[in-house]
C-alpha cells in the first residue's frame, strides 16, 4: 500500500514538473506575438475577435459572440472600436439588408494568416535547429504520445 502510494505521489510530482515546463514553453512561444500585437495596441479580446473573423469571414454578430464567449453588447463595442480603427468592415447581408456581416481589413487578415503563424512558431523552428536530428525525433515522438494519451483519457 505505502509503495503504492509513492509510485502515485512520483506521477503526480512528475505531471506537476512536465505542466510546468509546458506552461513555459507556451509562454515563450507566445513572445513574439505578444511584443507585435503590443505594438498595435490591441487588447486580448480583440485579438480573439480578430481570429475568429479572419477564420469565419462574413460572420454575423450573433456567432461571433457565441464563438469568442462574450456577451452580444461587449462584442459589438469590439467591432466598434475595430471597424473605427480600420481593422474589420461591417457590410450588410445579401440576402437580409437588417443583418451585418464583420469582414477583416485586408491588412488584418494578411497578418493573422501570415504573420502570426511566422511569430508562432519561429523561437520553435529556432530551438529545433539547434537540435540533433536523432533528438528532434525524440521529441517529436515524446510530444505525439503525450498527446494520445491526453487524448485517451
């Protein structure tokens, strides 16, 4: 029972150091982003909203607020406030003159599909170049099968 017990408390002290270290890794990974979205001003909230209209182009208000989880008002104050800025267009529906459809900037758009995923993973592309081939397969394979079984549980 006591051995047991160890073997339980070693696991959890082990996912403990690895939630640790993941946690890390997502922090760094985030920098750059985070520095470049800093220079343009732009809150978390407006990022998301960003994301969601560059992936769903020609949502209505009523999804998008379902897709960020924010209330229909405060999600309309964050078009405002992106549409005055240039960042997302409001233009009516084709086929229902009483709804809008949120369309990003061309300028946003090319940034969250091409930029962003440059900023993303360029410190990961870094790292791993400094990495032996033979260790770029371990990780890799580590990193698959830790993610199986996240996903199995």
């Amino acid at each position: 029972m006591a051995q047991r017990a160890a073997k339980q408390n070693a696991v959890a002290a082990e996912a403990g150091r690895i939630e640790q270290d993941l946690a890390g890794i997502r922090k760094i990974l985030r920098r750059p982003l985070e520095a470049e979205v800093a220079k343009g001003d732009v809150t978390v909230p407006q990022q998301a909203v960003m994301h969601v209209v560059v992936a769903n182009r020609g949502i209505n208000l009523k999804d998008l607020s379902r897709e960020v989880s924010l209330s229909h008002s405060t999600v309309s104050g964050i078009v405002d406030r992106l549409q005055k800025r240039g960042m997302v267009e409001r233009r009516p529906d084709p086929a229902d003159g009483r709804i809008a459809r949120i369309y990003p900037s061309p300028a946003v758009d090319a940034f969250v599909r091409d930029r962003i995923p440059l900023l993303t993973q360029g410190p990961l592309e870094a790292a791993l170049k400094r990495a032996t081939e033979r260790e770029r397969a371990a990780i890799a394979k580590s990193i698959k099968r830790l993610r199986e079984l996240l996903e199995d549980a």
